[in-house]
C-alpha cells in the first residue's frame, strides 16, 4: 500500500508561481513513477508531468518551460513547481504513484486556481 498526500494548492493572480508537493509513505520500494496529474470538472484527467525512480521526467507540451517536476528522497516527496501560471492551469491537481505490481495510487488532490 502506498499512501499520497499533496499539498501547496491555491489562489493566485496569471503569472504566478506555486510549487506543488506529494508526500509518500507505505511501501516507498515498490514505487516505479511519480506522476502530476490535473483535472477540470467535467473534462479527462491529464498527465501534466512525471518522474521515475531514476530520476527521469516527462511533461505536457502545454506546460513544457514553465512547470518542473522534482523529488526529494530523504523526505519521500515529489514537486510540481509551476511558474508563469495561466487561468487556463486551474484545475485539481493529483498526485499519483506507480508500483512495481502494476497498481497506481492517488492522492486525494489540491486545487489550484488562476485568476486572470
């Protein structure tokens, strides 16, 4: 079992920046990927970025140059920073993990919203 819990979601004026965090716990070894996800109510969830065990990241075309994905292993933490924030990034932001069984866990999200 692998628990997710993010945090760093809120409020902001377009142009802005905020950095996202997931904090894992359970079985932190079976973890494979990382990945950032958001969704806008009534739209698919969509992969924003994600990062592997050797440190191996990936991003949408949408916010490729302005969000990066990072993560800290001492504190079992992966970072969405998001800089030069649009209205159009509000959204829920999800926090999901892959394992080596083939099961993906979720976070239970952290709303951002852009003004413009």
């Amino acid at each position: 079992q692998v628990r997710l819990v993010e945090s760093g979601g809120g409020l902001l004026q377009s142009g802005g920046s905020l950095r996202l965090s997931c904090a894992a716990s359970g079985n932190i070894a079976s973890i494979i990927t990382v990945g950032w996800h958001r969704q806008v109510s009534g739209k698919r969830r969509e992969l924003v970025a994600s990062i592997t065990r050797d440190d191996s990241t990936n991003s949408a075309d949408s916010v490729k140059g302005r969000f990066s994905i990072s993560r800290d292993t001492a504190k079992n933490t992966v970072y969405l920073q998001m800089n030069s924030l649009k209205a159009e990034d509000s959204a829920v932001y999800y926090c999901s993990a892959d394992t080596r069984n083939l099961r993906r866990y979720w976070g239970q999200g952290t709303q951002v919203t852009v003004s413009s």
